[in-house]
C-alpha cells in the first residue's frame, strides 16, 4: 500500500474530534512553501534561535547548550512555540501533529518506529484525566500538506552519539537539523505517522502545553520577530 500522507492526517482529525477535543478547520492547498524564497522563514528562525540563545545563557556553561536542552527531547513545546514563527514567515496555517515516526525496511535493515504509542494510550490518559507520560513525538503540519520537524533529527543524533554531539555544540554550535519537506520528498522509506492533531487534544490528554513549552523553551518572543 502507498504512503498517503493526506489521508493518514484526515484520519488524525477525524480520531481528534471522536475525542472530544476542537481544532481549526483544515483546508488542503496545493502550495509548496519550502520550495519557495526561503530567506524570511530562515532569517526568522534564525534571529529566534540567537535571541533564545541569549536569553537562555547560563554562566559558566557553553552558550549553546542551554538552547540545545529546549530542542532535544522537546518535540512539544519546541513545536509549539515556533508555530506562530513559521505561520508568520508564510502566511500559513500549521497543526501541531501528534503521532511517530516509521523508517521501512531498506537494504535489509529492520523495521524501526520510533516514539509509537497506541491510541488507546491517549484514551486512557484522557478517561483517566492523568498527565500525559506516553512515548511520542510532535511536529508540524502545513496547510500545503509538508512537514516541519525541528527536533527529531537533533533528538536522534544526541542519542546515537551523545558524547559527539554536545562536544560539537560546546565548540561549533548548534548543529541545525530540520525536516520540511512534503511528505512525498521524504527519504525513501521515512514516514511520519499523523493519529491526532492540535493542542486542544494535548491538553485534553493531560499534555500541558502552555506551561511545558514556558518551562522547556520560553514564555515570550522577541520584538523584532
């Protein structure tokens, strides 16, 4: 079966309202923002990744570190707080997108998923009005269909070669991983797996989104942004 995109993220919306939670109305486009001039979504985030890097800065610690901590493993409120960012830069609608991440068997390596949870786990988090402590993974959809991942790529190489990495931030900086691309530009084999969307979803399933991503990354954005 091929890899349709759009119709896994309807099925996402369609999981999301059977719940109970709300989201914005989403209409497909047949634009492609990434394949458009990218210096304003670049200069945007750029400028709002040096300015968190200063207002992060911690005494005696290498100064990209601290920003490093709000990206790695806070695929949530790293997220959340980019989309008026991203939103802005393209004049877009994006959809905070709950679910993981699938890389299909290739060249005789196995199958990996990576963050899956099962959607009764989201339905005894929200029956049970507990916090939210399953294995996931949060990115971007646009309203052209293509996807925004932030975290993941950084997220995976802290792990794989955790030594390695925060010694290149300590003395090059942060090393910029995203994926944005549509999601039939995604290396072959890659495919991330929508189940619901939005925060009103999020905070239903006992995901704190506001407080998390003022704890994880910060409450304010800067002026010239």
């Amino acid at each position: 079966m091929s890899y349709i995109y759009d119709t896994e993220f309807q099925n996402a919306i369609e999981n999301t309202i059977n719940l109970g939670a709300t989201l914005d109305d989403f209409t497909l486009n047949d634009k492609r923002y990434f394949k458009q001039d990218m210096s304003i979504f670049s200069d945007n985030i750029i400028k709002t990744l040096m300015w968190l890097k200063d207002k992060k800065k911690v005494d005696n610690q290498p100064e990209f570190i601290p920003l490093a901590f709000s990206i790695i493993a806070n695929c949530g409120p790293f997220h959340n707080y980019m989309k008026p960012i991203i939103e802005k830069a393209f004049n877009c609608k994006s959809y905070l997108t709950l679910g993981y991440i699938k890389l299909s068997k290739i060249e005789g390596e196995e199958e990996k998923t990576y963050h899956k949870f099962e959607i009764s786990d989201i339905e005894e988090s929200i029956s049970s009005n507990k916090s939210f402590p399953h294995n996931h993974h949060i990115w971007l959809t646009l309203d052209s269909g293509e996807i925004l991942d932030m975290t993941f790529l950084m997220t995976f190489r802290s792990v794989d070669d955790e030594e390695g990495f925060y010694k290149t931030v300590e003395t090059e900086g942060l090393p910029l991983e995203f994926i944005n691309k549509h999601y039939s530009e995604l290396t072959e084999g890659m495919e991330y797996k929508p189940m619901y969307v939005g925060e009103d979803l999020l905070n239903k399933a006992g995901y704190n989104l506001k407080l998390l991503t003022s704890l994880a990354v910060w409450d304010s954005y800067p002026e010239t942004i």
